[in-house]
C-alpha cells in the first residue's frame, strides 16, 4: 500500500508539474511557445491558455476539487490534441493527458471505474 501512495504521489506531481511549467512557459512567453502557437493560430491567446493550465492544475491537485480539475484538464489537452492533429504537427498534449489520466485513476478509480469505493488520502 506504500509503494501505491508513493507512485500516487510521483505521478500526481510529474504530471502537476509538466502542466504548471508549460503555463509558466506560455505566461513568459518564451521565444518557442510564441513561435510554435502562432504557427497554429492561438498565438494571441497565451496569458489565458497559460491562466487556464495552472488554474486548472491548482484544481486537478487539491483533493475536494480534482475530479473537477481532471475534468477541465482533459478538455484543455483534448483541444490542445484536436489543433495539433488539424494542423499535422507535433503530438505534444498526449504525454501530460495521459500522466493526468493516470494520477486521476490512482488517486480515484470511481473517476473511470463508477461502483468502486473512492482510495483513502
């Protein structure tokens, strides 16, 4: 049961992380998010996806708010994931979804699997 909550707690923050550095990323404007959102048309809209990243993360890490969170953060990538397949470029929003898909099922398996008592923090 340790080793459960140990890789409960390293996913949770692997993905928190991954999801709150590329906000950081998008906030900064850093030279290569500005060039590779503009090439797909969302260039203009970086403080709010930056925003929406971090506020959503914040959401998706607190216990009493994480389902919400899981919600909002896997329709941000799935959007993130349509505009990359619509424009043929990189597949960039499938690693942090499915680290927070993972972390989601770890810290609350009725998320996916409805009938199944909710992990004890």
């Amino acid at each position: 049961m340790k080793a459960k909550k140990i890789a409960t707690i390293a996913v949770t923050a692997l993905a928190s992380l991954l999801v709150v550095f590329s906000g950081i990323m998008k906030l900064t404007q850093s030279p290569e998010i500005v060039t590779t959102l503009t090439k797909v048309g969302v260039g203009d809209y970086l403080l709010p996806l930056g925003l929406m990243e971090i506020g959503f993360t914040a959401l998706f890490i607190f216990p009493k708010t994480m389902k919400i969170g899981f919600i909002l953060l896997t329709c941000y990538f799935a959007g993130a994931l349509a505009t990359e397949l619509s424009h043929q470029t990189a597949f960039n929003a499938v690693l942090p979804m499915a680290l927070i898909w993972i972390a989601a099922f770890l810290r609350d398996p009725t998320i996916f699997l409805p009938g199944k008592s909710p992990v004890a923090s």
